[in-house]
C-alpha cells in the first residue's frame, strides 16, 4: 500500500520536529524542510536513516517545488521565541506572509490539504478572559510583538482567503504555550529560561511582579491536537492548549521545587506589550476533535527538565543564535 505524503516545514524546529516524530510513527511519508535559521538539524536526524523521511533544506519564502503528489502540508515554518523574532523581525514577517503564501499555492496546484501553525499571540494582550476563538484581539501592531502577531494574524486571513475564494482545504490551529524535549534553553521563553537558570545556578529571571499568567501544554499533548484537527472537516480557527492557568512567579517556585536549587527570584521590568493573562477556552477541541490535554504540568515538566538535565555542559551555556542576514 502506497504511504500518503505529508510536508512539513519548520521541520527542524521544536515542535516540527515532534510532528515528524508523529507522521512516521502514523506510516507517512514525511518530507521534512528547514532553512535551520532557528531550527536544529539535530532535532531530526534520528529520522534520516528511515526510507520514509527525507530533509530538504529550503526556505519558504522562495518558490517550493515538490515532485509528485503531496497529500498534506503543515505549516510551521517561523521563528516562535520573543529572542528569534526580534532580531529578525523582517524574516518572522516574511515567512508569516510570503512563506504562507507559497504554502498554499503549493496546496492547490497539489490539491493537498493545509494547516497552518497560528498562535494565542493572535490575541495579544486580551481583555477577554479566557481566549474563546471568537475573540478578535488586542494586537499593538507597531508595538516590537508586532512582527510576530500580526505575521500569524495574516497567515490566518490569508489562509481563509485561499480556502474561500480557491477551495484549498485548509485548517488553522491556534497554539498555546507549549513545552518539552527539544526546546531550546535560551530562547526567551519562560519554561525553558527558569530551567536553564536553575540548572546554571542562576537567579530566576521574573518580569513584572510575575503576577502575569500563562497555560502550558506538554508537546505530545499539543501534537495530538494538531493530528486531530488536520483529520477533521473543521476549517475555522481552533485553540490548542492546556486550561490549567498558572501564575509566572508561582511556576518559577515550581521549577525551583523541582530542582532543588536554592538560587533567588530576580525580578525585572515588565516587556512592552506582554501579555498579562493568557488561557485558552478549548471547548471547540473538546466537542469537535474530542481532544482535551492529559498530562499534568508536574509530570510534563519533570520529564522536560531531566532532558534539559542530561544535556552536555556547553548545550547549557549555548547562546541564542545570532542572525547575520538583514532582508
């Protein structure tokens, strides 16, 4: 029996990678693309030696040729850390814009479906409390998030336009905070900044009075989601995330608990636009996909940070990339 094909860019990448994890497992055939200008070759290569798994090194913002048919695409080609995405706010802007476009041109000349990777930040700082997908947001669009809001904000507008006007199949998934093996310890987000801080025998880093709340999902919860809404007929946005609402400074006391460390909470001026709450509503994922997230933040976290814990002492003290490229 011939195995369907599935694209999926941003391959390399945190959650990419999980996802190609995911569709070899399902009995795909997975064509795996990165430019790596944020992802990790790493992070995939324990798939190279399979048959069904092929890499192609290619940004999508450039033209995309794929030979053959094309059953699915995935969509997650884009910076996602408040780190990446101001240092190359033009890149996140450009893949968000001239790299969904690609994708989806792709989709109809291969009559394949999409799903495209949107964000909560969709939201921005939201005056709702909590994110229902029919809330339409509080974006700053010149504010410094804004290159990384308003990118994903486009890409769903511009995906319905293509489903609308063109009848590409399509599907958008709007993604909570997420975490797990894979991410990256120096990427600006919070998980992985508190772990790597205690691990380093560092002071925790809190902005604000840490009294900003967020809701994390473990990554196998998230990628089980994500399966289920490309399987299903649902094309209108739908949030993926854990509910479970936590306050910043009471996880960094968590992750302190977990690892022992003795170390003190610093804290610093609050970011421009940052959000204040964020917790999803997932009652669209529960009644139409029957998804609801089933590990518990106390084991999701455990088993990330003995993966963070069993990395090499200079994975520990790596430094965010640097991006030399200004287009």
């Amino acid at each position: 029996m011939k195995r369907k094909k599935v694209l999926i860019t941003g391959a390399a990448g945190f959650l990419g990678s999980h996802l190609c994890d995911r569709f070899i497992k399902e009995g795909y055939q997975v064509l795996a693309m990165d430019n790596l200008i944020t992802g990790d070759i790493k992070n995939i290569e324990h798939l190279f030696e399979l048959e069904q798994f092929e890499f192609i090194k290619h940004d999508v913002t450039k033209f995309i040729q794929i030979d053959g048919e094309l059953d699915f695409i995935l969509h997650f080609a884009s910076p996602a850390s408040p780190i990446d995405y101001l240092k190359i706010p033009i890149q996140t802007l450009k893949v968000g814009a001239m790299g969904t476009h690609n994708c989806l041109g792709l989709a109809k000349i291969k009559n394949a479906r999409i799903l495209v990777a949107s964000t909560s930040e969709v939201y921005g700082d939201p005056l709702v409390h909590p994110q229902p997908e029919e809330y339409w947001g509080n974006v700053n669009p010149v504010g410094p998030r804004g290159v990384y809001d308003e990118a994903k904000r486009y890409m769903e507008s511009i995906t319905m336009a293509y489903h609308n006007f063109h009848k590409v199949d399509t599907r958008i998934v709007r993604i909570f905070n997420t975490y797990g093996p894979r991410m990256r310890l120096n990427d600006g987000r919070a998980l992985p900044a508190f772990i790597g801080q205690a691990l380093r025998g560092e002071d925790l880093t809190v902005f604000g009075d840490g009294s900003q709340t967020r809701s994390f999902c473990f990554v196998d919860d998230l990628v089980d989601g994500i399966y289920r809404l490309l399987m299903s007929d649902y094309q209108l946005p739908v949030n993926i995330g854990n509910p479970n609402e936590i306050s910043l400074l009471d996880f960094a006391n968590e992750i302190l608990a977990l690892t022992g460390n003795k170390v003190k909470i610093k804290f610093f001026p609050l970011p421009e636009d940052d959000p204040k709450q964020r917790q999803p509503d997932i009652s669209k994922a529960k009644k139409i996909l029957g998804w609801f997230p089933k590990v518990e933040r106390k084991e999701g976290v455990k088993i990330t940070y003995e993966y963070f814990h069993s990395l090499p002492l200079e994975e520990l003290n790596k430094q965010p990339k640097e991006f030399i490229s200004k287009k």
